[in-house]
C-alpha cells in the first residue's frame, strides 16, 4: 500500500504541473477539479491566518485588519527529509527560492497589490505558493478571503456578497475538503464558517470543524459542547487551536515553541485535558492528510478513468490539428502531398455531391444559358427592315437572280456572332463557380488549416489551372460556334426550297420577279429564323458539353498537376517554408502535447504508487 506521503505529494506535483499548464478545465470537470483539496474557510478575524501558520509551522502570512487576504492563496506543503533546509516558492517567480518567510510575506503582499492595487477590493485570480520542508504534512490548502457582513469605507457596496460568491465557487465542488474555523469566544450558531459549510454540506461528511482562541473565551465558559460535538454535530471530530498570542506574535516567538505552549495548554487544562490527544494544530495537519489520502484513494477509479478519457480528446484534437513535421525533405514532400490529396478530395466531393456548390454548375447550363440564348435579338436582327438592307447589300451592283444567297449567307452569320456571347457567359459563370469551390474546399480541409503558407500555395496554383482551362474552354465554345458558320447545313434549306408557299402572292402576275415585297422578306427572315432556332438547339447542348469537357472534367482530374511538378523540383528549405505554421496554431499543439504528457505521466505515477 503506498504511504500517505507518496500518494498525497503525487497529487501536489501533480495539480502543480496542472496549475503551470492552466489545466483549470473548460467544458467538463477538469484534473484539477477532480483532485480534493482542503479550503479554509472563516469569518474576518476569526484566526484563519493563524491555524494555517501553526500547520506550517512558520510565519509567512500578511496581518493586519479588515481584510487582509484578498486573492485566494493556494497552499501546497511538500514534506522532505530531514535536515533539508526549507524554503517556499511561488509559481508566479518559479526557481526563485525563498528561505526567509518575511520575504514570502512581503511577496504575497506584493503579488496581491499587483492585481487588486493597493485597495481593499479582492480578486479570485489566485497565488500558487508551495512550500517545502521536513516539519509539514502533504496537503493542499487554498486560504480564501474572510466572510464578512459588511463593507467598509474603500471597499465597493457588492463587496459581501462578492466574498461569499468566490468562497462558495471553491466550497461547492464535490471534491472540496471544507476546513470551516470558528472562534470559539462567539457563539457558534453565528458562525459564517459553519452557516456556508451547513448549506453547500449539509451531511457534513466534507466538513472539518475548527475552533479558534480556547483560551480567549469568558472566564467559567468552555467549549466542551461543541468539540465533542453535542452542541453542532458533523461527520468528523471538532478540534481546538490556540493560537499564538499578540505578544507572542510581537516578539517573534517560535512557532515550534508556540507548538509546545500549545501542547501544554491542552494537557494540563481541566476541561480539555481529556481532548488533548485530539486537540491542537499539529493533529489538525495529520487529521486533514489522512483524510486528504482516504479521499483521493477512494477517487482513484474516477481520477483514473477522467485521465484516460482526457488523454483521449488531447490524442484526437492533436490528431485534428496534425502532428508535428519531420524535418527531412522526404517527410515534407510526402505531408504537403497528403495535404494536397485531402484538398483533392473535398474539392471532388463538391463536384460529384456530398457536398454543396457542384449543382451551381448544372444551374448554368440549366438556366443560365438557356435565359441568356432567349434574350439574343434575333427579332431586331431578322426584321423585314435589316433583312432587306443586308439582302440588298449583299449582290452588290449586281442584283441575285434567282433567291439571295449571299443574303441568306450574312444574316446567318450575322444571328450566329451574337452565340458567342451566351458561350463564353457560361465558361467565365462555370470558372466562378469551380473558383468559389476551391476555396470553399480549402477553408473546409482540415488538415491544411495548420499551414497557411501551404493553403495560400495550393489556392493560387488551382486557380492558375483554372485559368489554364478557362482559356481552353472559351477557345472550344468560340470553335463550336465558328463552325456553324463555317460550314452551313445545305439539306435544311433544300427542304424549304421543295415546300410550296403557303401564301404566294395573288396580286402579282409573277411572283418569283416579285423579290422584294413584305412577304417575301418576311419569308426570308423566317427561313433564317428557323435554321438559327435549329443552331440554338444544338449548342444548347454542345456548349455544356465542351464547358464539362474542358473545365469540370479537367478540374477533376488534373487541376494540381502542375503543383505537384513543381513540388518535385523544390529544395528542402523551399518545402520547409511551405510547411510554415500558423504560430497560434503550433503553441496550440505545443500545450497540447505538454497536457497530454501531464496526463500520460499523472496515470502512470498514479498506477504506480496507488496499488502498492
């Protein structure tokens, strides 16, 4: 079985290393919290200061009136081996050791004015102070500010209830060991120790009564009642301090003598002498370690099991984040791969579905373009009075014989110019569409996030390729439509030749002399109408396809090609500065691996020592 020193010195190294990492816990209970630890608590002037120096055996606490303890002070006693010298050291000047105790009184009263100023307001950022000696027990004592009733001039109006909110967020936790001191010159049912203690414990099976200044008290009174615990019942025996006097305390007398006057008071005092053996500042310290061990030993199972659970988020956030970089160039070109190849993939996965934005690309070619080919102005282009000026124009001084070919010729030109508009609208709406998606793939991987350098690398070369095959696509598009206007379909307008005319002219005595009436205008816009409608249809369903073809297709397939080419050629400091991280995000990791350690180490301790 491990010894009380063991096991409770483990614990204070350990809720040290979680004090120094800010391990405070967050959302859910953290190491800190789960660890008990013993909170003093006590009424302004109720011998607080006093108890916690006959503990240590030492005077290093500020005095004075009002309230004089204005942070809480976190009190780690670490016992040594005899003959070693002691000293204390405070975690806000670590390595600086103290071995003058008016020195660790004047820090706290330095380090308390650095927050609060030279006031009498408080603050519950708390001083971490550990002393070292082979006179102590192992224990954790956090010494929180008095209870009062009422403010004092300097002090703010809400300074009360302020005081008794911070000690009621250190008494509340189910792991709090509750130290409450009573003076025993007042009448215990007006204690502010007790009355807290009674509503955060009212079992009482936390709760360790103390009471103060036994030799203070009325001539023929005692407090015999109440430390055999007649008078107020808890789980655990009362005990009865004196303290050292004024005088005692104005001619520095030793506490190791204050100790054995202690000691005697009890012994030879006709109403506590058969306490004596219960009685007293030294068997305060044994009672609150002992308790301190039965308490962690009985929550080793649940410390044990929120390490393991800990150590498991810190292992999949680290994982989330990455893990550090090895230095080898092979390493570094290997890991901007993989992170290519995770960009690689979300950006497929907003193509094909999974994820959104792919469908915008369908809603070009479904809407988009369709819209745009409706609004091209064919009618203005093919009204009677354009279609007679291009007709006239086109045989120059020579008029056509027998239909107007070189007419028909330009006006079909002329309507299919204006598809070049439409085609080239949905290969820059297409090229928006895939650069919103780069970037929306890059901000929604989460393995590139560390690199920032990386990130804007990968973002700049995807959108030189989707530039690279922009300009292809535009070429495509402008090819489809040149080549109807390279090459007319000579069977469409052979098929109108052979139709009859629906309405030929009646009023002429011959209608093919007649080429330039209304009608026969009208026919011929009509003719050139039909065979662009013709058109129409079919780029409405080339031109998506040469935009897929040459865009999304090549987008998918080869859109960090020439990255990865690139890559290849770079020298090791060249991938070293790509792999450059967010400075936040890599002291991120750094505490993480210093928590995960903490955690791995604290089990590993605690297995070892716990089971012996």
């Amino acid at each position: 079985m491990a010894t009380m020193t063991s096991l409770i010195g483990l614990i204070n190294k350990i809720q040290r290393a979680c004090t120094v990492l800010g391990d405070h816990g967050g959302e859910g209970l953290s190491l800190w919290e789960a660890l008990p630890t013993v909170a003093v608590v006590g009424g302004q002037s109720s011998g607080k200061s006093s108890v916690l120096e006959s503990v240590v055996g030492r005077d290093f606490l500020p005095r004075g009136s009002g309230i004089v303890t204005r942070r809480p002070l976190v009190l780690q006693l670490h016992k040594t081996d005899d003959g070693q010298q002691e000293y204390a050291e405070f975690l806000h000047a670590p390595r600086k050791r103290l071995s003058d105790f008016a020195a660790v009184r004047q820090e706290i009263s330095d380090e308390t004015d650095r927050i609060t100023g030279k006031s009498k307001q408080i603050s519950n950022i708390p001083i971490h102070l550990s002393i070292y000696s082979p006179h102590v027990v192992n224990l954790t004592l956090i010494d929180l500010p008095g209870l009062t009733k009422v403010a004092v001039e300097g002090q703010s109006e809400t300074i009360v209830q302020d005081i008794e909110n911070m000690v009621r967020s250190y008494v509340e936790k189910p792991n709090c060991i509750i130290l409450a001191i009573s003076p025993a010159n007042q009448d215990i049912a007006t204690s502010d120790a007790i009355k807290i203690a009674k509503e955060v414990d009212p079992s009482g099976e936390r709760t360790f009564g103390v009471l103060t200044k036994l030799d203070l008290m009325d001539k023929g009174t005692n407090a015999v009642e109440v430390l055999e615990g007649r008078q107020y019942r808890l789980q655990h025996p009362w005990v009865g301090i004196v303290n050292r006097s004024q005088a005692d305390i104005n001619k520095n007398v030793d506490m190791i003598v204050a100790r054995k006057k202690e000691r005697e008071y009890f012994e030879t005092s006709p109403e506590y002498g058969h306490l004596a053996h219960k009685m007293g500042a030294e068997y305060l310290a044994k009672l609150l370690s002992e308790h301190l061990e039965y308490a962690i030993r009985q929550r080793i199972p649940s410390i044990i099991a929120l390490i393991n659970k800990t150590i498991d988020e810190l292992n999949a956030e680290l994982d989330r984040i990455g893990r550090p970089i090895a230095v080898d160039s092979g390493a570094q070109l290997y890991t901007i791969l993989e992170m290519c190849r995770a960009f690689d993939k979300v950006f497929k996965e907003h193509l094909d579905g999974g994820r959104p934005g792919g469908d915008r690309i369908y809603g070009v070619f479904d809407n988009q373009l369709p819209a745009a080919l409706k609004k091209l102005p064919f009618d203005r282009h093919l009204s009677i009075k354009n279609v007679q000026r291009v007709v006239t124009e086109a045989d120059g001084y020579q008029p056509h014989l027998i239909a107007p070919e070189q007419g028909y010729r330009r006006l079909i030109d002329g309507s299919i110019g204006y598809f070049k508009g439409p085609a080239e609208a949905s290969v820059d709406a297409v090229h928006l569409v895939l650069k919103e998606l780069v970037r929306k793939s890059i901000a929604a991987t989460e393995e590139l996030k560390r690199f920032p350098t990386l990130q804007s690398e990968i973002a700049t070369a995807a959108n030189d390729a989707l530039e690279r095959f922009r300009d292809e696509s535009r070429k495509t598009v402008t090819r489809l439509v040149d080549m109807e206007s390279s090459y007319l379909t000579v069977e469409f307008f052979r098929k109108i030749h052979l139709e009859p005319e629906k309405n030929p002219s009646r009023n002429s005595p011959n209608p093919n002399m007649d080429n330039y009436t209304d009608n026969h205008l009208r026919k011929i816009g009509s003719n050139v109408s039909a065979y662009i409608n013709m058109i129409c249809d079919t780029l409405k369903n080339s031109i998506p396809k040469a935009v897929v073809y040459c865009q999304v297709r090549e987008a998918k397939r080869s859109l960090l090609n020439h990255f990865y080419v690139q890559v290849g050629k770079r020298e090791k400091e060249q991938l070293g500065a790509m792999l450059d991280e967010d400075p936040s995000l890599m002291e991120k990791r750094s505490q993480l691996a210093k928590r995960l350690e903490l955690y791995k180490q604290a089990r590993d301790d605690i297995d070892s020592v716990a089971w012996k």
